[in-house]
C-alpha cells in the first residue's frame, strides 16, 4: 500500500476531538486492532494548521501509543505521520480518499508550560 510522509514541522497541530476507539464494525461493536501488534487502534481528531489554513484531520493510532492528556485544545505532536490514498465501492458508488495514520500522538502540554 502506498503511503505518503507528512511533515507537520511547519504546522501548528492540536487536539479536536479526544481519542476515542476506532470500531471495525459499528454494527457489531467490533474494535479496530493493528493487524502487527493486536493493539485496540484509537481515532484522535486534530486541528492542523498551517500557513494560514485550518483542517480537521482524523488520525489513527494504537492506543499505547498516546500519550499524556488529549483534551480539547491540547497541543500534540505527531510521530511518523503518513497519508494513505484509499477507494472502495459500496452499493455501486464509488469513494476515495486519504486517511491518516501516526507512530504515535504525543501531548505537548508540559513542555508548553
């Protein structure tokens, strides 16, 4: 699967959404586990800014790898962040688009203060 590096140096990135458990299935209440290490993945929505512009962007990690308090608001760093183009068809529609996957979300509220 083709994976495009992000570099989030020059952006501001906080948190908009606290973690919370990406479902494999919402139906069922099935968790999304990393298929290397069996860890439960979390969805953390985040405000990323840069050169003016303002996105919330959803990014999957696995949940050891968050770390401090993910408030609203909280600054974060984002470890290894890459972008995954991806397409599927559902009922003969056809959808695209990128999702977001990081090594790790790290809270930067304490260097801060």
């Amino acid at each position: 699967m083709r994976q495009i590096p992000v570099d989030t140096n020059a952006a501001t990135v906080m948190v908009a959404q606290p973690p919370q458990l990406k479902m494999r299935d919402k139906k069922t209440g099935q968790v999304a586990v990393d298929a290397e290490t069996g860890n439960n993945l979390m969805t953390v929505d985040v405000l990323f800014v840069m050169k003016g512009n303002a996105e919330v962007v959803s990014v999957t990690v696995a949940e050891p790898d968050i770390s401090g308090e993910l408030t609203m608001g909280t600054p974060v760093a984002l470890t290894g962040l890459v972008a995954r183009p991806w397409e599927n068809e559902f009922n003969g529609q056809k959808r695209h688009g990128l999702s977001f996957r990081a090594v790790a979300v790290t809270s930067l509220a304490a260097k801060a203060g």
